[in-house]
C-alpha cells in the first residue's frame, strides 16, 4: 500500500498475505517454503506469469507481491506499473539480479517498494515482506547506489534539471527531509538530526509524498538523487 504503515496485526490472529509471481517452479516452491516457516505470514497465491497478477490480487488482496522481473508473456516490470495503477495497490517487492540494473530503477519508478537479490538469506527475504508490509522500502545500499550511478551517467543534466523542477515545490524544511530521506535516515534519525519530533517529521514525508505525487519514500530518493541533492548535501 502506501507510505502509511500498515496494520499487520498486534497478534498471531493477524499474518502477512503474499502473493508469489516466478516463471521458475524451484524458485515458487523455495519461496513459499520460506514463507511457510514464519508464523506471521502466509501465501495467498502463485502465479507464473504477470499477465496473472491483477486478477489474483482482486480475489486474494495481497498484503505484498514479490515480484520476478523476466517473465515470458507479461514481464514483472509491466504488471509492477499495471498493479501500483490501482486505487489500493499491494507493496510489490521485485525479486532480481545483478544484471538488470536499469530494470529495477524501472521498477522502482513505478512504485515498488525495493528489491530483493534471488540468493538473499531465506531470513532476509521473509524479515523484508515484514518491512514492506510495513510500509517501508527494503533496498540494499551497495546495490542501490550502483543502480543510481549507473542511470545518472545517461542523462544527467536533463534528468537533473526535471528532478529539481519537481522537487521546487517542496519548501525549506521538506527538502530538509526529502534529502535526509534520500540519504536513507529513519524517521527518528531525521527527527534528531532537524531538531523535530518524530510525528512532525511523519507529516513532513506525507506531505512531501503528497505534493510530489510520490508512493513512497525509494521514490523520493530516486528524486533527490537525480536532483544531485545527495552531492551537495556531502559537499
């Protein structure tokens, strides 16, 4: 769903609901093998294909997709922008590998929630589908910082100049927050670093999320870093 946390229940009544989206049999079956061992969450549904998803996600209501990215007729980057199209999407967490770079950034764009590595640690994968349930974006740092640098060599001063475009709209102390948000700060961080209060810091991202027509907080980092904030943040 959105940046708002969601409610994934205060007891065992309460579990995760996954939807698994993998041309690979092996890799379906290992995922929901992982998914089975943890108590709080549990697999609604698989599909091979994305051309699949929409209708699974309106009979099941996923709290989260994990998402393949190559898929032989409707590939995970497509049904990814076809399924944040929605008025209530699910999170979609995109399952890749180190050569689709540009892909993910693609994903991302989109409104994916992050991404995972096929070899990440079965407890990696599961303790993320809790953090994107959560309504917080899982992104490897070492990955995600490739990523970045990668596209920004492609059309750095065009992209550049539409990035801070939008992010004009913002005043003072959001761009404040939209930076510390590109920089990868948690909430209370932020709140100690600007002198707020963790809610103050709260309505700030909503209302910067907002104003941008953003899904969530990778979408404002991919923002700031385009905007070449992040450089003259350090500088």
């Amino acid at each position: 769903m959105s940046e708002a946390e969601r409610d994934t229940g205060q007891g065992a009544e309460r579990r995760i609901g996954v939807l698994i989206v993998d041309d690979d049999a092996l890799v379906r079956v290992g995922l929901v093998m992982m998914m089975g061992g943890a108590p709080d969450v549990r697999v609604l549904a698989e599909a091979e294909d994305g051309g699949a998803v929409l209708d699974l996600v309106e009979r099941h209501s996923p709290d989260v997709v994990l998402m393949d990215i190559r898929m032989p007729t409707v590939d995970g980057l497509t049904a990814t922008e076809r399924l944040r199209a929605l008025p209530d999407p699910p999170e979609v967490l995109v399952l890749t590998t180190f050569d689709a770079d540009e892909h993910v950034l693609r994903a991302l764009r989109a409104g994916a929630a992050g991404f995972l590595l096929k070899d990440t640690p079965p407890e990696e994968i599961v303790e993320s589908v809790r953090r994107v349930a959560r309504g917080f974006p899982v992104l490897s740092p070492a990955v995600t910082r490739r990523l970045m640098d990668r596209v920004a060599h492609a059309d750095h001063g065009e992209r550049a100049g539409r990035a801070r475009d939008r992010l004009s709209v913002l005043n003072a102390r959001e761009t404040e927050v939209a930076v510390a948000v590109g920089q990868g700060r948690s909430n209370a961080d932020i709140a100690a670093r600007l002198f707020l209060s963790v809610p103050t810091v709260k309505t700030h991202v909503s209302s910067i999320l907002t104003k941008l027509d953003l899904n969530n907080r990778v979408q404002v980092a991919l923002l700031v870093h385009d905007a070449n904030l992040l450089d003259e943040a350090q500088g």
